[in-house]
C-alpha cells in the first residue's frame, strides 16, 4: 500500500468516527462507561432535605421508574413542578464522582426550573434569561467533602456542555448546551 492510499484511509476512518460521533452523540458520550456497569447515584435535595439512592441503569437500559423518582428530587421545589432531566447530567455526575473517587451524596442546589420561577430568580440576579434549567438540561450541585475547585475541573474535563464555577455560594453548574465555562 502506497503513502498516499494510507493517509487517505486514515482520513477514512477518521472521519467515519466522527460522523458517527455526532450522529450518536448519547453513545459517543456514555462511551467511557462498559455496557454491563450500572450506574448508582445518592442524592441530596438541599432545599427539601429529601434525600435518593438509586441504581437508575441497568448495565443496558435506563430505568424508567427511577429516573422519574430523580426527575421528581429535581423539580422545581417552588412551585412544586417536575420535568423531565437530561440523563446524561448524571452520567455525567456519576463520571464526575468516578473520577475524584467520591462514594458520597451529590447535594442539589437547583435542578429544573420553572419559567416562573426562573423570572422571578432574574430579579436577585445571576440567572440566564434563557436558563438550560427551565429545560431539564441543567443542575447546580456539589459533592459531599471534596473542594469546589476539583468538581469544576472534573466537570470541564467531560466537554460535555457549560460548566458554571460558584465558589460563592458552593457549587458547580453543569449543562447539556454547548460546551463553554465561566
């Protein structure tokens, strides 16, 4: 084979990856995890004090059942409105906490946000007009015991979407939109 017809397979190859990346995106994501591992998370609503542990995949599928029951742990506790959460945030939690070898509670600041609520948050300041929360694509969080600063850093390592650092007020933001930090 010639220079020339194995760059040009490389290049092939390379970009079949790639098309096939962005048509999969889920799959492109959840890619560092085996097919056969659950997936466990213990959470901690901060505002409510409600607290869930729960194995939400299976090793093949998601449990329906339990990501309703995480759905409701993140609803907007203001109006006591649930809505659907991207289940890749907490892959990408459970990514997070694989990595810094945390085995604690992940505390919720704020997950879904109603529209109403997200408006009248405007108001103190700090809040996107056009919040990923008011679509089940965002979480504040932190983790139980370790330093803000590692949370954010794991977080950006992922490229999964917008990292938000509040170091302020303990806690870090992530989202499934594009990927971009502050």
């Amino acid at each position: 084979m010639s220079e020339i017809d194995y760059k040009r397979r490389k290049l092939l190859v390379a970009g079949g990856l790639t098309v096939g990346a962005l048509l999969l995106p889920g799959m492109a994501f959840a890619s560092p995890y085996k097919a056969a591992n659950p997936r466990k998370i213990s959470l901690c609503n901060i505002h409510t004090r409600e607290d869930l542990e729960t194995q939400y995949f299976d090793g093949q599928d998601y449990i329906k059942e339990e990501l309703q029951r995480i759905n409701y742990i993140c609803r907007d506790f203001r109006r006591n409105e649930v809505a659907k959460m991207d289940r890749r945030l907490f892959d990408a939690i459970t990514q997070i906490q694989e990595g810094l070898g945390h085995k604690g509670q992940v505390r919720i600041i704020s997950g879904y946000r109603s529209p109403a609520t997200n408006e009248a948050l405007k108001k103190t300041g700090g809040v996107a007009n056009k919040s990923h929360h008011m679509k089940g694509e965002a979480i504040d969080f932190n983790l139980e015991g370790v330093p803000l600063s590692k949370v954010r850093n794991a977080a950006l390592e992922l490229r999964l979407g917008g990292v938000g650092y509040y170091p302020k007020s303990g806690f870090v933001h992530i989202d499934t939109g594009r990927v971009r930090r502050w």
